[in-house]
C-alpha cells in the first residue's frame, strides 16, 4: 500500500468520524448524562409509591435510551434526503396511530394518548413526523408559497388534521405545538408575511375557542391568571413548584436533597422535573440547564445554515425549534409564566416516547451536519432567503450571509 493511499484512507476516515458537529454532540451527551441523573433523583420516591420499585422508573427510562440511541445512531447515518419519499407512509402510519389511540379504552390520567400503559404516545412521534412532512412540503412547494391556494390552505389542512386527533386524545399543548411549529417552518421556508399574519390571527382565535369550549383550557387560563395577579392563588401544582424553587435558592439543597417530592409535589419524574432540579441544583444548576439548551439549539442552527440544501435547513432548524419550544414550554409553566401544559423536558422528563423522539430528531440533525459544506447551487439562494433572513431577523447580518454562499460556491467549483 502506497502513502498516499494510506494517508487518503485515513483522511476518509477521519472524516468518517468527525464529519458530525461536535459541540452539538457534546451538548447532547451532555444532556442525557444530566437528565438520567436528575431522573433517578426525582423518581425513586414516585416510582416505590406507584409501583413498589424505588428503580422501575429510572430502569425503564434507561430501556427508552438504549433504544433511541440505535435510532439515533441510525438516522445520523440515514441520509435524510430519503426522507422525501418515506415521509408520506410515515406521516399516513402516524394518522393511523392517532385514529388507533381514539378508538382505544385505555384511558391514563383521563385522556387516551399512550398504547402499553403509557409508555408509548404517538402524539410525540407526531411532533417529529410532522416537522419532516411540513419541511419535505414547503420545499417540494417554495416556489408557490406565495399563492395561498397552493401554500397557507393547504398547510392549514395537513396541520388542521394532525393537531385536531391529537386535540381530541384531549392533549391541548401537543395539538398547540404542531400547530405552532407548522407556523414556524412556513415562516422559515419564505412564506408571506402577510399570509404568516393572517395564520397568527386564526390560530390565535382557535386557541381563544378551544380555551372557551374546553373545560380544561378553561381551568388552566384561569389559574393562570389568578397566579398572575397574586402567585398564592395560583393552581395547587405551581404553588409547589414555586416552594420547591425558594427552597432551592442560589446553590440548592444538593442532589437527591428535595424535600418537595416528598411531600406532594405533582408528578415530579414528568411534568415537575424542573422544580426538583431547581430544589436540588438551586438557580446555578438551572442556568446550567438552561445554558446546555441554548448550546444545543446554537449548533443546531449552525447545522441548518450550513445544510447542502433548504430541505436540510428546514428540517434541522425545525428539529432544534421543537426541542427549544418543548424545554421552554415546560420550564415556563413551572415558574407561572404560561398555562398548565404537558409538555416533557426534554432528556430529563420521564418518558419513553419523547426520550426517543428528541434523540431521533438529533439523529436526523446530526445527519445534516455530516453533509455540511456540500451546497447545490441550485438551493443556495433559497437557503440565504430563508434561512439567513429569518435567524437573523430578516436583514440582521444579511451580508455575511451572502458573502458566505459565493465562498461556497467558488469552493466548489
């Protein structure tokens, strides 16, 4: 064998392995290491009281992350270019999942939203399919976007009917989320502003309807808002977490240290997590959380804007906006700033399905940064159009944008 040849095969596979973005595997790892440990803090009491195992809950979120790390690990090495013709069957089995979930009697909690006594919710798979459907759309689509009977209807009518199964589970902050995120990647991918604010303006008064008819919505807005005016009337659920978080202070009461989940905080393994990792870490370790989000959607968006194509941007800023938007969502409603909502956080909730859905998303990210630096010609304008102008606010450092696509392109050539 030849040095060059064997410089080249250690060049490929050096590129093999490090072709990933690094900090944002780092942030992820991360993450996971951080919320298995939280989990295992905030479980064992729930898990003895419910299940006379101190373990149950720890082992089988242990169980969901084996599993989606193969996915992950899988999909980071599935071109995500398939997903163009694998979307429509994943999307369709989706739809079937949810139709499936309705006609059910297992009833958990008083909704229909898991098969397998909870373990499995196809309204987080919806999320993920949803985003890789609505990216795969608007870029088979970018050229019509403009005409509202071939962009906004049409959009409205793929969400309309995903968002309204998983209303019906009842599950407002899922159906919420899809609706939400269609908005975002619509925005992303050059939609009209104009159209963008007409769609702001129904969804805003299908969330007021929705609030009014639903006794829940109703329950949840007006807790809120008494909590608004005065924290000590707000719902039972957030006056705990607020305990949980002035006991916790500035450095926090040490790990495995929370007295809150001992003594009738809700659910802490799932929606109150975020209240015992304040308690135990104090405002210190839930900055540190906070600041391993904002890492990973950091290098997300990087991902996105150095996507070979837009469907690689669309999908990879959806993928790190949903993760945002759940871990956000759910922080917020543990300090009163938001309604009650059941969104997970992600990697530290309990939860098998948004465990594995999160780290498939990653997956499919990662897949994106593997192939960065390969722009088309053909899809760099549209790229610097939505990508560039919509993170960076639509003319904040547009020119660096700009001047970025001519490097890439002279590269190339």
């Amino acid at each position: 064998m030849g040095i060059g040849t064997f410089v080249k095969q250690r060049q490929d596979s050096n590129s093999f392995l490090l072709g990933f973005d690094m900090p944002l595997l780092i942030s992820m790892v991360a993450l996971i290491v951080f919320g298995m440990l939280m989990l295992f803090s905030a479980s064992w009491d729930f898990s003895l009281g419910a299940y006379d195992d101190a373990m149950y809950m720890f082992n089988r979120q242990l169980t969901w992350l084996g599993a989606g790390l193969v996915i992950a690990i899988f999909l980071a090495f599935f071109d995500y270019h398939y997903w163009r013709n694998l979307v429509v069957p994943a999307m369709a089995v989706t739809i079937l999942l949810l139709i499936i979930i309705l006609l059910t009697n297992g009833i958990r909690f008083g909704a229909k939203r898991a098969f397998f006594d909870g373990s499995a919710q196809p309204s987080e798979l919806a999320k993920l399919i949803s985003i890789l459907y609505l990216a795969v759309w608007l870029y088979a689509k970018r050229q019509f976007l403009q005409d509202m009977s071939l962009g906004l209807v049409p959009l409205g009518v793929i969400l309309g009917v995903v968002g309204g199964l998983i209303y019906q589970q009842p599950d407002l902050s899922a159906a919420a989320t899809v609706i939400i995120l269609g908005g975002v990647l619509f925005f992303l991918a050059g939609g009209d502003l104009k159209q963008i604010g007409g769609l702001l303006i129904v969804a805003s008064l299908a969330a007021w309807f929705v609030s009014s008819v639903s006794l829940t919505g109703r329950e949840r807005v007006s807790d809120f808002l008494a909590g608004i005016k005065d924290p000590l009337q707000a719902s039972y659920h957030v006056r705990r977490s607020f305990e949980a978080i002035v006991n916790g202070g500035w450095f926090g009461a040490g790990l495995g240290q929370s007295q809150s989940k001992l003594t009738g905080l809700p659910v802490p393994p799932t929606d109150s997590v975020f209240a015992v990792v304040v308690e135990e870490l104090g405002l210190v370790g839930a900055v540190a959380l906070i600041g391993l989000y904002a890492a990973l959607v950091w290098r997300g968006f990087v991902v996105a804007r150095r996507a070979p194509d837009m469907l690689g941007t669309l999908i990879a800023s959806g993928l790190v906006i949903w993760i945002a938007f759940e871990a956000i969502i759910n922080m917020a409603v543990m300090v009163g700033l938001l309604p009650f909502a059941g969104n997970a956080l992600p990697f530290v909730s309990a939860g098998g399905s948004n465990l594995v859905a999160t780290l498939a998303a990653l997956g499919i990210v990662l897949n994106i940064s593997r192939q960065a630096g390969r722009l088309s010609p053909e899809d760099q304008l549209d790229i610097r159009r939505s990508y560039s102008a919509v993170v960076d606010l639509r003319g904040r450092n547009g020119r660096r944008g700009l001047s970025r696509a001519r490097r890439s392109r002279t590269v190339e050539s």
